[in-house]
C-alpha cells in the first residue's frame, strides 16, 4: 500500500493466496481509495502486486508484481486514477533455475532506480528502468520481505529480513530484524 500526497491509497490485492498452493489463481488488482472513501479499481489483471511506490513529481505509480517477476508502470491523472500501463523493468533472477524474481517490497532512488527485495534470492537489489541490475546485496540466513531508503540524507539502505517467508517456520521460530546498509544515490518519491 502507498498513500499520495493528496490522500488516496492505493492498495495491493494480490488475487491468489500465493501461501496455499492449492488454491485457484487468480489476478491480482490495485485498489484505489479516495480520501473521502470511494473505493474503485485502479488497475487490474496484475500478478500479485505487492510494493508499490509514487515518484516525486507524483505522477508515476510503480508496482511490484511478485507472481509476474516485474514492476510496472502508471501515469497518475489528477483524478488519481491510473492509465497508460507500461513495463518499468523485468526482473530476472541470480539463480537461472528460476524464470524470474519475484519483487516484494521496494523503493525509488533519485536516479529513478528501483530497490527490489527478493525473498526468494534473498537478495535487494537496485533496477534500472528497463531492467538493468546494478548493485545486489545477498543475504544468507534471511530472507529480505522490504525496502525502502532512509535516514536523515536518504541515503540508507533499511531492509527488513525474517527467518523465512514460510508460515509454519515463522510461527515455530519467530526472527526478524532491520538490516542497514549505505548507498550513494538517495531515495525519491513514496516510500
């Protein structure tokens, strides 16, 4: 979920319950709320969006589609509703044994770089527009679920890891922390 300036959130639904493997797939939407509570769907027939970030200007929405293994682009019209969907970057994986990796939480760079947290390569790492991977961060014994640059300059790194992205693990041995690491271009926009 991201809130803009103005007050309308948009949020996440992902479709399928991605941790029951055996429930029915369905798309997955971007749910737009005005301040005054109208509810509508933005944008539809989307793989899982989970992050989603605002740029500066507030003009461009980007989603993370974790099922769809990219993040996609919106304009934002004044009305807060979305149009013109293009794809921002593909995402592809360290591991060739996957077909993609799947985003989960990110955040924007004053480049107009995009921080990616992988949970399934654990890894974050930093995409060109056009999909371009620049820097990358490995994790070994967590897995990063969310991003987002901080810090008084904007220029901290905050990843939040956890033990695993699996329920039953969490519930049995419940760990998580924030991780923080120095970057030299700071963050843009929401988050």
């Amino acid at each position: 979920m991201i809130v803009s300036a103005d007050g309308t959130a948009y949020v996440g639904d992902m479709g399928s319950k991605i941790h029951e493997p055996d429930s029915p797939r369905r798309p997955g939407q971007t749910i737009r709320v005005t301040p005054d509570g109208h509810v509508s769907c933005a944008a539809d027939d989307l793989a899982s969006p989970n992050g989603h970030i605002i740029t500066a200007d507030g003009c461009t929405l980007i989603v993370a589609e974790s099922s769809g293994g990219r993040l996609t682009a919106f304009d934002i019209a004044t009305d807060g509703t979305l149009d013109h969907r293009r794809l921002y970057a593909p995402l592809v994986p360290e591991n060739p044994a996957l077909s993609f990796a799947p985003p989960d939480g990110v955040c924007l760079d004053a480049a107009g770089a995009v921080w990616v947290a992988d949970p399934i390569g654990a890894r974050v790492f930093r995409v060109l527009p056009g999909g371009v991977v620049t820097d990358s961060h490995t994790f070994d014994d967590v897995i990063p679920v969310a991003c987002v640059l901080g810090g008084a300059d904007r220029r901290t790194l905050l990843v939040c890891v956890a033990a695993s992205w699996k329920r039953e693990t969490v519930r049995e041995a419940p760990r998580a922390r924030i991780d923080a690491f120095d970057v030299d271009i700071p963050g843009s926009g929401r988050p």
